[in-house]
C-alpha cells in the first residue's frame, strides 16, 4: 500500500467488485453518489493519472498559455516558438495566485500573475519580480508537471506520478496506429450535460448488452452481439464490433460519403476507454470521441468530436447518427443514476456478456484501495517507467 487514502467507501463492498469474473458485484452506490468520493477520484485518479485535456494542435490555436483543469488540480500549459507543450501548476510561487483562469488564454511571452505582476518565461522560470529583494530566483520557477502528447491529444499527470506514457497506453498504441489519427480533422463537435455519474457512462460504453432494446439504429448496422474485447498490457479497456454485410460504416443506412482511413480495418468498429476519461470510437471511415469531465457526482460534462480524413466531407451521416445514439444512452444512463440513488439499491452481478464492462470495474475499484499499485498493474513494463 502507498501513502495516498483509500477512497471512502466500503472496503468490503470495494473488495466484491474485484473478484473473479463471474462472481464479482457492481460498485458499492456510494461511489456514484457520495460527492466525498468524487472528490478523491478528481485527486486521485484524473489529477493523479494521464488524463486528457484535449487535442494539442486546438489547444495551442492562437495562444502561448491556456489554463486548464485535470481533475481538481489547475495546469498552465505553455508554447514555446515550435508549439512543443510544458505544463506546469496553476499556481503563482508568490502567494499562490492563478496565472490565467481556467479556460482563459494568453498570447504573451510570459505568463504574467494578475495578482502581483510576477512574471514568469514559458519554460517556467522566473523573469521579474517586481520589489523582490536579492534571492535565488531558480528556486522560483513554476511547479513542472508531466505532459505528454498522444496521437494528438494532450494528457496530463498532475498529482502523484502515474506510469510512464508508453507504459500506461501499451497495446493500445499498435492498436490505434493504423488510424492514423495525426492525418484526421475536426468536423463536428457536440457537447453535453449529462445526469450521471461519469464512470456510469463508461460501463455503458463498455456493452452492447442494452443494445438490442435502446439502439434498433445501431442493431441495424452492427450486430449487438459481435465482435471481441481485448485484455492487454495499459490502463484501458476496450474491444470491437462488426458490421453486417450490407454496412460500410456506422450511419442509418450504413453508408457514408466520406473516403474510408488509410489503412483502418474495414469490417469493424474499435470501442476503447483511456483510463480515466477518454472514450475512443474509431471507424473505417471516421474517429469518434468522448472526452468526460465529472461536474458532481450526478452531473458529467462530454464532449463529442468527430474526426475525418476528408476535410471536405459532409459529417451529418455520422454526426446525427450518433448524436441519436448518445442521447438514447445518457438516457439510459440517467435512469441508472437515479437507481443508484435509491435506498433499495444492491450491487448486482455481471451477465457473461459484460466482460468489459468487469475489467474496467475492476481497475476502479483496484484504484479505490491503492491507485499507486492498481495503475502500476494495469501497465507492464513495456517502456521504462522513467519520467515523460
């Protein structure tokens, strides 16, 4: 065991979620509803893991600084003349005033603190300080934190040391690179509200098992019960489905304009979820994704993108398409959170179609008793774990 708490929840109700497939139960309803444990997982388990902030080239758009949050801790990003990203604490060395606010840019050679004109340089370092008698100023520079940039996005570990990057994506690297995501752009953007839990919209995303009676537009292009999920090497969960014969991609009819990614499977459709907050649906033809923000322990925040190799395409077959599939699932996931909020819940157990569904679980829960050593297993040693 590490330092860090575990979260306040119900050891044994914890340890039930963790047992073999088959025989494990669902999370205890505290940890959905409680906004104590909220609050531990926004420290522990997005600041204190890779979590996602965006895609680095919107990021930078126009701008050398931008605040931002990952999980409960406050991250200046900079960029230097090239663009390359630093990341570093919100958190002026003076007093402790916020250098930007967060969401708020700058496009300044150095990140001023509104509060009393301390500047810094965006590599960190200290550059003025107005009436600061004689000191060493090397001790001053910004808190650095590790970033690093994935297949476009940009991730950031804020708090206690998460696996190296390599280490912590394992195979789902290989995976991905036949998408091609650097080549991809943006098309549409869709952002939502929910009234749910955000690990609620995960298990959803990690099933079809509901599919047959929520999504009949989704049935008629994939089969509900196809494909496979995958259990390798990193900090994520994931698996595929197939298309019927009659389908190319995911759209109500199950063609799209649009020309298929260079190299991308053609049969199936690639479901992951990066632990903690990022959802990847990777198509032949287009990327989807869902970039969760927990508000309240009832209330997530996703923002939906699309992504395609033809900057010219028309992305309403797929936008539409899924935007209907989102809102039957936040539905869905709504409904959930209401249960859970019940006196009369009871964790219940896994149909054998969940498996998913229990891998991811089953790493939450782990990170509940030690997130240290459940991110340290979820990895291997595929890289040396050495900081990046």
């Amino acid at each position: 065991m590490t330092d860090i708490p575990a979260a306040p929840l119900d050891p044994h109700a914890v340890e039930a979620a963790l047992r073999p497939f088959g025989a494990s139960r669902t999370l205890p309803a505290a940890a959905y509803t409680d906004p104590a444990v909220l609050a531990w997982e926004r420290r522990h388990l997005f600041a204190g893991a890779w979590t996602c902030v965006g895609r680095l080239d919107e990021l930078r758009e126009g701008c050398t600084q931008r605040a931002v949050t990952a999980g409960d801790v406050g991250v200046l990003l900079t960029f230097g003349e090239r663009g390359a990203p630093r990341a570093f604490a919100n958190v002026c060395r003076h007093r402790g005033h916020e250098l930007l606010a967060d969401g708020e840019v700058a496009d300044r050679p150095s990140a001023v603190c509104p509060y009393h004109g301390w500047a810094y340089r965006l590599d960190g370092s200290l550059a003025t300080a107005p009436h600061l008698a004689a000191t060493d100023t090397s001790e001053l520079s910004l808190v650095e934190l590790r970033v690093a940039e994935w297949h476009g996005w940009l991730l950031v570990n804020a708090g206690h040391p998460a696996p190296h990057i390599g280490s912590y994506t394992g195979a789902l690297d290989g995976l991905l690179a036949p998408y091609n995501f650097g080549s991809l752009r943006k098309a549409a953007r869709h952002d939502y509200r929910i009234a749910a839990n955000w690990k609620v919209v995960v298990e959803n995303y990690q099933e079809c098992y509901h599919c047959p009676l929520i999504h009949p537009e989704l049935c008629r292009v994939s089969p509900p019960a196809s494909g496979d999920n995958w259990a390798l090497p990193g900090a994520w969960v994931g698996g595929t489905m197939d298309l019927r014969e009659h389908a190319e991609t995911m759209s109500f009819d199950g063609r799209g304009p649009g020309r298929c990614i260079a190299g991308a499977p053609r049969r199936t459709i690639l479901y992951v979820a990066l632990f903690p907050n990022l959802l990847v649906s990777a198509h032949p033809d287009y990327v989807m994704t869902h970039r969760l923000t927990p508000v309240a322990p009832d209330r997530t925040d996703i923002e939906c993108t699309w992504y395609f190799p033809d900057p010219d395409v028309d992305p309403a077959y797929a936008v539409d398409f899924w935007d209907l599939t989102n809102r039957q699932d936040w539905a869905a996931c709504e409904s959930v959170q209401r249960g859970l909020s019940s006196p009369h819940y009871v964790p219940g157990p896994l149909a054998d179609n969940e498996d998913a569904v229990y891998q991811w679980i089953a790493l939450v829960a782990a990170a509940y008793l030690d997130p240290v050593a459940a991110l340290r297993k979820a990895t291997s040693a595929l890289v040396e774990d050495t900081p990046g």
